[in-house]
C-alpha cells in the first residue's frame, strides 16, 4: 500500500508546482474570509439562492427557479464560431436583432457561444435572417433549430481584433489539481469548501443544461405542440457535479391541462387520437419517435440509443455541441419530485452540499460508486445517507421528511400515481437548524456512525429520520422516499457494502490522527479530507480477512511515514493554522 501511495504521490510535485498554485489560492487565504465565507459572497453576486441557514432573505422555490431557468433558455441561442474571433463584432453582429443580455464561450468540439438575448423575439429575427447551407454533393436537412453556424466571410484574411476568446470551465479539475488544493487549505473545513466550489456545477453550466434541455424540446414541439422538456436529477437539485450526464424527461401533463379547459356551451370537442393498450406502450411509442427524430434531424445528437424495455424507458444520446451526455425518459414525475426534495435539502444549511460532495468524491476515489450499472453504492444512495445522518444529529441539522409534509398548505398537496409526494415547497416557512457542529466533526461522525451501522437488521428512511427493521434481506435496504415499498440500493452487493464499512472506519480513523497530529502536519503531503482521497488496500474479494490481517492503524501509520520521510515540511503559525511556504 505504501508503495502504491508513494508512487501517486511522485506524480504529484507540490512543492515544485508550489508557485502556479498559489496564484489561485493566495486570493483567498491572503484575506480574512474563509472558503466558505467567499462562496457564500460568490454566490449572492451571482444571484444564487442562499444556502446558509445563517441568511433569512426569501428564498425562491423549485418551482419559481425552474420556471425563471425555461425562460431564460427560450431566448437563447448556441452559435458554433471560428477559432479566433473578435468578441466586439461578433455582439454588435448579434446585437441587430435585439439587445443582449448575457453571453460566454466554452470548448466541446470546437468553439461555441452561448447567446442570451433580452427578448424572445430577438431570436425569432435571427432564425429569419439564416440561411440553410447548400451542401454540394451531399443533402442538408432545413431544420430551423437555435443552432447555428457562425462563418467569416473572408477567413483569409483575418483582422488584428480577432483572437482566442476567454471560455468557461466545464470540466471538474483533475484529481492531481483538486489534490493540491485541498493540501493548500487552512482547515478540514476549509477544504470541503473548496471541494464543493471546484466540483458544483457554475452558473455558466446550468444555463447550458437548460438551454440543451430547450433545445430537445424544439424537436419535440414538432409532434407535441405544448409539450416540456425539463431537467431533473443532479442538473437541477444542487448537488449536480461538474461533467454530470444530463437527465430530462418530455413532460406531456401540462397538454392535458390545457386543453382541458376548451369547452364552450352545451359541445364538447375531442382530438382523435389513437389508442393503445397501456401508458407504458404509449411513452414507448413516444419515445421511439422522438429518438427517431433526434438520430435524423437533431443537430448535434449523435449515438441515439432507444432503450424502450428498461423499467423507465428512454432515450440515451450525446449532444455535441454541449458535451453532455443525455437521458430523456417521458412524464417521470416523481423523479423531478425528488430533484425538488433534494433542492430543498441542500438549500436548507450551507453544511449539506459540502458534505455530500465530499462524501460522493471519496466513495469515487474508492471506487465504491461507478458510471457502469452494477452492484456498487449509487451517488443518490450515497446522498440519502448524509440526509439520513444530518437528520439523526442532536439537535437536528435536516428536518425529516413526515416533519416537511407537516408544513404542507393546500397548495402543496401531490399525489403521483397513488403516491403521497407532499411536502413544504416554501423554504421560508422551514425554521433553520440550531446545530453548529463543523463540517469536519460531521465528515468524522458520518464515517464512524455507518462504520458501526446494523446494516444487518436495520434500514435507512429519511421520512421518519430513525432506523428500522429491514423489510427485506438485501444487504444494504434505503427506502424510497416517495415510493415506499422500494429499496432504492437493492443492487449493493455484500462485498461492496462491507467494503463500505471497513473504508469509513479506514477514515475514521484518519480524521482521529489528524486531531492528535496537526500541529506538526505539514502542506508537502495529503492531510485531512486530502488523505481520505489516497489510495487503500480495502478493494478486494479478500478485503476482511487481509484488514485482519493487518489493522487500519498500522496501514495508514505506514502511508504516513513513507510520505514524511519522503516530503519536507512546512511551518505552522503560532496559532495552530496551518501557512503557506513561499519557498519554490
């Protein structure tokens, strides 16, 4: 073990990169405000919602950032753009059909501008003033899609305005980099601060979710006049991670309340449709068409796949131009109804979203989560977990779900195919936790509460915040949050469960050693949250019979001394924070 660590660690310079590490850093440790304290502020100026419990301003619902997000994208555009190009013409270019609001560029096969006009006509002029590409030899589809090409009409002879333009980060950094940040930080809670900033999704990167979400919807609109495509899962319930597939579902509910309000006098007029069995055939047929539709007309959607016998039927599918890869299921309302739950949860206390992000980014390093299906814990079990975990400290940090349909007025009553979904959709009427425990007593806790967990005889519901008798012998049992009668881990195997466990006592025990040695803890090598992400031995068939072998203690003791031994250490102030050396 402590050779494989050593050897990760020799592809990690820190000192020697020391000096391009500090420019991003030196912002935030030079002033007095945390990295929790400069999310909050980033957060505010960019308009976010506040997610501490600290802040008591009103607070938007689900509903009311959902609909401000649809709007937004209906009056935007994806321009694809020469490599270099200059910023100014370009707006002035865009700004003959109406006023710009907001713009920014990103990368993903090639340069792209995402364009936000102030008005939704604007948009209607500029489809009006493009013109379908003639092909020569092949045949181009006239699709009218918010797509565009952007070409220089003399690209030999380019201006001295014209350059590389700034774009966006849309991609999380790589581990090497998340690595040294987190050893530069002041305190365990400082670095799941910074971990939460480097992985959540940016503003830029939601808008581009919403707008490919808009854009799908464009296709749609060709069978189903009325129709929705929205955004749910990780894109829209906060804890989304930067390069996170994009789930949506065509919602066809509202065509129906529309149009049931159409009567007039004594007649009653009806669309002839065709019939068919059953709502499962129907979504099938659905979404074998609209697949079909975005294989042949969809700019962009490559590698449609038409998955119509899974449990949900959907349609899988990579969109270019923004490099999200799809998931489009149909009137899957109970799934946007988590996304909302979820929301509300990680909008209640600034503490939730960092700790599960740190708790999905250590369950990744161990290989205890997968993007293949298969027996592994999955990143929305891992979530229940911490909302079940928050909800069981004293006093509580979350309040459970039964507590949340308490608050519930008229106007909040849901029932979605026999299930009872209710619960407070209004923050502001959610009285705000009194806990004040730190992050890193709560990342500490949580491992040591599920190392010793009866996973056994006990099962995790967070409608009730305790635990009870597992209805079923799965190894692992969470109940669903809405449709109760189901496990939502009923796929975790027993080896990955006990792996799991021995991992969260493995860092358990970490943290520990972290309290006895801080003092003499040096930024050369992983500390804290940083050592939680290295390399262990707990990852095989094996696993329990070698931890008995060779205790937690004396694996971990061992990785800490070849990295001491092989690091040169930094000072620590007088006052226990840990400095940054400015030597190179």
């Amino acid at each position: 073990m402590a050779a494989r660590a050593v050897g990760l660690l020799a592809s990690l310079p820190l000192c020697a990169q020391r000096s391009q590490v500090l420019r991003p850093i030196h912002r935030l440790l030079s002033c007095p405000r945390t990295v929790a304290a400069e999310i909050k502020r980033e957060e505010q100026s960019s308009g976010s919602v506040e997610t501490g419990s600290e802040g008591r301003t009103p607070k938007k619902t689900f509903s009311e950032v959902q609909k401000e997000r649809r709007e937004q994208a209906q009056r935007t555009v994806l321009i694809h753009c020469p490599n270099k190009i200059s910023v100014k013409k370009f707006l002035k270019y865009l700004s003959q059909h109406g006023p710009i609001n907001n713009h920014f560029f990103y990368e993903s096969f090639g340069l792209y501008a995402v364009v936000e006009f102030c008005q939704k006509e604007s948009v209607t002029s500029l489809q009006n003033g493009t013109r379908t590409p003639s092909m020569g030899t092949e045949a181009a589809i006239p699709f009218r899609s918010r797509v565009f090409n952007l070409k220089t009409k003399n690209p030999s002879n380019p201006t001295s305005e014209q350059s590389r333009v700034q774009c966006s980060i849309h991609a999380p950094p790589s581990s090497k980099k998340l690595l040294e940040l987190l050893c530069y930080a002041e305190s365990i809670d400082d670095q799941l601060n910074t971990l939460l900033k480097e992985l959540q999704l940016t503003e830029e990167n939601t808008k581009l979710r919403y707008l490919t979400c808009s854009l799908i919807e464009d296709i749609a609109a060709a069978y189903f006049l009325d129709c929705t495509v929205r955004p749910f899962g990780s894109s829209v319930n906060s804890f989304g991670k930067l390069g996170c597939d994009l789930d949506m579902f065509l919602d066809l509910d509202e065509i129906g309340k529309f149009s049931a309000n159409k009567t007039s006098g004594n007649f009653l007029m009806e669309f002839q449709v065709k019939n068919v069995p059953s709502e499962r055939i129907a979504t099938q047929k659905i979404l074998s068409v609209i697949g079909e539709c975005l294989d042949h007309f969809g700019p962009g959607c490559v590698g449609v796949q038409k998955i119509l016998n899974a449990r949900c039927p959907l349609v899988r599918f990579s969109h270019q131009a923004s490099g999200f890869q799809c998931d489009l299921t149909t009137n899957n309302r109970i799934a946007l109804k988590s996304s909302e739950l979820l929301y509300i949860y990680g909008a209640l206390d600034s503490r939730v979203r960092a700790l599960v992000f740190s708790i999905r980014c250590w369950a990744r390093a161990h290989s205890l989560t997968s993007s293949i299906p298969g027996s592994w814990i999955t990143n929305f079990s891992l979530t229940m977990m911490v909302i079940f975990f928050l909800q069981r400290r004293s006093p509580p940090i979350l309040p459970t779900l039964d507590s949340l349909k308490t608050l519930a007025d008229a106007e909040d009553k849901c029932v979605i195919e026999g299930h009872n979904c209710t619960f407070v959709r209004d923050l502001n009427k959610i009285k705000p936790s009194g806990n004040t425990e730190t992050l890193e007593l709560l990342l500490k806790e949580f491992f040591e509460y599920f190392g010793n967990f009866a996973f056994n005889k006990n099962s995790i519901n967070i409608r009730q915040g305790r635990e009870q008798n597992k209805p079923e012998s799965s190894p692992l049992h969470i109940q669903n949050p809405f449709e109760t009668s189901l496990n939502i881990s009923k796929n975790v195997s027993q080896s990955q469960l006990q792996k799991f466990v021995d991992l969260a006592r493995e860092s358990a025990w970490i943290l520990n050693q972290e309290d006895k040695d801080r003092p003499s803890s040096s930024r050369s090598q992983p500390w804290g949250l940083a050592a939680l992400l290295m390399p262990s031995v707990v990852n095989s068939a094996s696993l329990a019979k070698r931890v008995r072998k060779k205790p937690a203690s004396e694996r971990i003791k061992s990785l800490l001394e070849s990295i001491k031994s092989s690091s040169p250490e930094n000072a620590t102030s007088t006052n226990g924070k840990r400095t940054v050396s400015t030597q190179a």
